[in-house]
C-alpha cells in the first residue's frame, strides 16, 4: 500500500464524514438541495455520504474488498454531484470539490482493485 493510496483514502473518509454530517443537520445544505429542485434526496445523499466514508474506513482496516465498493459509490455520488452543479450552472468553483472527490474516489477504488488481484 503506498502512502498516496492511505493519504487519498483517509482524505476522502474524513471528507465525506464531514460533507455527510453537514448535509444531515445544517441548514446551509438543505437551501443548496432545495436550490437544486433536490430536497427530497437531501437525507438519502448524506447517509450515503457518512456510509461511504464508513465503508472506506472499515475496509482500510479490516475488510479491503469493502474500499472498492465504497469509493466506487462515492465516485458515483459525485459524478451526479457534478452534473447537478453543472445543470444548475454553479460556477467552477463551486463545482470543484465535488469534481475533485470524484476524481479522489476513483482513484482510490482504481487502486483498491488493482491490489486486491
């Protein structure tokens, strides 16, 4: 395992902990879903977010097979997060992070599956 891989790993889990919690409890997310035309998936994306996180950090330190599967879904998770913002026509800085995760989680379930053959 390279220090890039568990850096890129940690980074995201700790983001997602935090994107996941923000998105459950604070205001400031819930304007931005309801800005969106998404407030509806508001609940559902940050569970998704605190599960993924979850996922990477128990499969880092028991079950490695887990750490594919949840970056894949969070790559997934960001994917639509860009094509919303891009819909919305968000500018690109406020695109960037979740380009920037997606990017992150792809590379983290790349390297996860290509050590685990």
């Amino acid at each position: 395992m390279t220090r890039a891989y568990q850096v890129a790993l940690l980074l995201s889990a700790a983001a997602f902990l935090a994107y996941g919690i923000a998105c459950l409890a604070f205001d400031g997310m819930k304007r931005d879903f309801e800005r969106f035309g998404m407030g509806h998936l508001r609940v559902l994306t940050g569970t998704l977010e605190v599960l993924g996180a979850l996922g990477l950090l128990v499969g880092y330190a028991r079950w490695p097979a887990l750490v594919a599967a949840s970056a894949a879904g969070l790559a997934l998770l960001m994917g639509a997060g860009v094509a919303t913002r891009v819909r919305v026509l968000d500018s690109l800085a406020q695109t960037l992070p979740a380009l920037v995760l997606l990017l992150l989680n792809a590379a983290v379930a790349w390297y996860a599956l290509a050590s685990s053959r």
